[in-house]
C-alpha cells in the first residue's frame, strides 16, 4: 500500500472563508476541466470527503478546514 499524499496550504482567509471557497471550488473546477468528474463530495462540519476521476485514474481523500491551513 501507498503511504498517503498529505498537503497542508497556509491561507489568511479564516476558517469560515476557506471553507465557503472549498464548498464553491470543486464543482466549479469540475464544470471548467471537462475531464475532471466529481463522484463524492461529502461536507461534516469542517471536513469534506470527496472522490473524484480523471483519465481514467480515481484520487479520494478528505480535506480538513482550519482557521490558518487547510490539510488535503
């Protein structure tokens, strides 16, 4: 098995901005990149679960809002 990808991007926007960003930034990517399909996309509070697909390859995870980073 594949240890996991983890990322953590720094912002300033607060914890409620980012995530408002997060809820309207996937579906707009998908509608913009047309090989890009969204399976799953899943909010509980600060954390959103997704599945998505592209050329034939499937990347899930969850990405975790906090008030400084967020952690793909």
């Amino acid at each position: 098995m594949v240890a996991p990808l983890i990322v953590s991007i720094p912002h300033d926007l607060g914890r409620d901005e980012a995530r408002r960003r997060l809820q309207a930034g996937l579906t707009r990517a998908a509608s913009r990149v047309p090989i890009l399909n969204v399976d799953e996309e899943i909010w509980d509070g600060d954390r959103m679960a997704f599945r998505v697909r592209a050329l034939g390859q499937t990347a899930a995870g969850h990405v975790d809002v906090q008030y400084d980073h967020v952690r793909l």
